[in-house]
C-alpha cells in the first residue's frame, strides 16, 4: 500500500480501507475522533485534509514492525504543503490491524494514528500565515 502511494499518491488510498474500519485520529485537532467506518473516515478526516491540502505527503517508511495482522508503521510524510502555505511535512506512527483473508492487497481494518497535532491545527487555521 505505501509503495503504491508513493507512486500513485493518495487518490486511491480509501481504496485499502474495509468498509468497518475504526480509525482514531490521536489529540485535540479538527480531525481528532474515533471514527466507526470507512465513510465516516473519508467524512470526517480525508475529505477536510483534501479540502485543506495543496500537496499530499508523500510517505517514506523509517520503519515497520509487524506482529500477526497487526503492524506499526513509522513513516515521513515528505513535501506536503497546506494551501495556506503550511511546510505539510511530519513523521506519523500508524498502529495498523489489517485483513488478509479476504482481498489481495490486504485492506486496513483499523488504525491508530499518532501526527504532528501543532502542524494538523495550523493546517486548518484559515488565518496561519507561513513564515518565509
């Protein structure tokens, strides 16, 4: 999925996503929550980060440890920029159970993901100005 993303983007990326995910969007941010499903995930936290975003990151595995169906996936996302003029760069850590059962290539079926909270704020802050 990540290699996909780096060549592909994020276009597709809810493409990976089961239709029962549980998705938790760590701190106090506009897109903080714990989301029940794949359509409240792409409601609530990819479509305001699209409303937002000029630039996705783009992801760049550091790290993977894998246990099960469960893995943590420490990655850069790399050259991301806010249509407000924000650096959108920033490592993330996804906790990750994924289903291999049904669909090749697996798809997620949740997630806890750890972000940048002050660049996630400043992202939606329609008054951030980026320093030059």
């Amino acid at each position: 999925m990540f290699n996909v993303l780096n060549t592909a983007g994020w276009t597709n990326f809810t493409s990976y996503l089961t239709d029962d995910l549980i998705w938790t969007v760590t701190g106090e941010t506009p897109i903080s929550g714990n989301w029940t499903s794949r359509q409240q995930y792409i409601d609530n936290v990819f479509t305001p980060l699209n409303n937002y975003l000029a630039v996705w990151p783009t992801p760049v595995i550091v790290r993977t440890i894998t246990q099960g169906d469960w893995a943590t996936v420490l990655f850069d996302g790399q050259n991301g920029l806010g249509k407000n003029g924000l650096d959108y760069s920033m490592p993330y850590s996804w906790l990750m159970n994924v289903d291999t059962s049904l669909t090749t290539p697996a798809k997620i079926k949740q997630v806890v993901g750890f972000y940048d909270h002050v660049k996630v704020i400043q992202l939606f802050n329609t008054s951030y100005v980026a320093s030059s």
